[in-house]
C-alpha cells in the first residue's frame, strides 16, 4: 500500500507561480505513473499532467505550456512547477500514481487547495 502526501498549495495572485510536491510513502518505481488532477468547485476532476515510466507527458489542454510535470524517483517525489497561474486554475490539486504488476493499483493523495485571486 502506497500513501501520497502532497504540498505547496496555497494563496497566490493571478501571475504568480507554485510548486507542488507529492511524496509517496515507500518508492516510485520507473514503470510507474505518476500524475496531477485537480477538482474545482461543482465541476469534475480533470487531468493536469502527467509522467510515465519513460519520461512522456502528457498535459491537460487549458495547460497552455504553463506547468511542467517532473519526478525523483529516488526521492519517491513528483513535482508540479506552476506558473502563470489564472483564477480558472483555483482548485483542489491531488496527486496520482498508477502502479501495474499482474493487476493495475491507482493510489491518491488527500489533495492541496490552491487558490489564485485576480
């Protein structure tokens, strides 16, 4: 059982930028997924980005070359560097990892509120 622990959320203005973190509690492995959602208020949890075992991203459209998506797997650490931030960003991020041996384990963290005021 692997647990997620994200932080770095916080209270920004439009323009600003922060940095999320997401520790899982024993390790990344290089097959491994690792991914950011977020959730707004009244609306479904939708992809940010995301990073697998062999370095491809993928990014949610409203993206727009804003974000970038990392890992140490070392570390058992992933990153979400956010600049630019916009209003429209305000939201519930969470982070995500997707583990597959013999069956597919998904595991989530309990999410960090971001909050970009205009």
């Amino acid at each position: 059982q692997e647990q997620l622990v994200e932080s770095g959320g916080g209270l920004v203005q439009a323009g600003d930028s922060l940095r999320l973190s997401c520790v899982a509690s024993k390790r990344i492995f290089d097959r491994d997924t690792t991914s950011w959602y977020r959730q707004a208020p009244g609306k479904q949890r939708e992809l940010v980005a995301s990073i697998n075992g062999v370095g491809t991203t993928t990014y949610g459209d409203f993206v727009k070359g804003r974000f970038t998506i990392s890992r140490d797997n070392a570390k058992a650490t992933h990153f979400l560097q956010m600049n630019s931030l916009e209003p429209e960003d305000t939201a519930v991020y969470y982070c995500h990892l997707r583990r597959s041996i013999l069956r597919t384990y998904d595991y989530w963290g309990q999410g960090t509120q971001v909050t970009v005021s205009s």
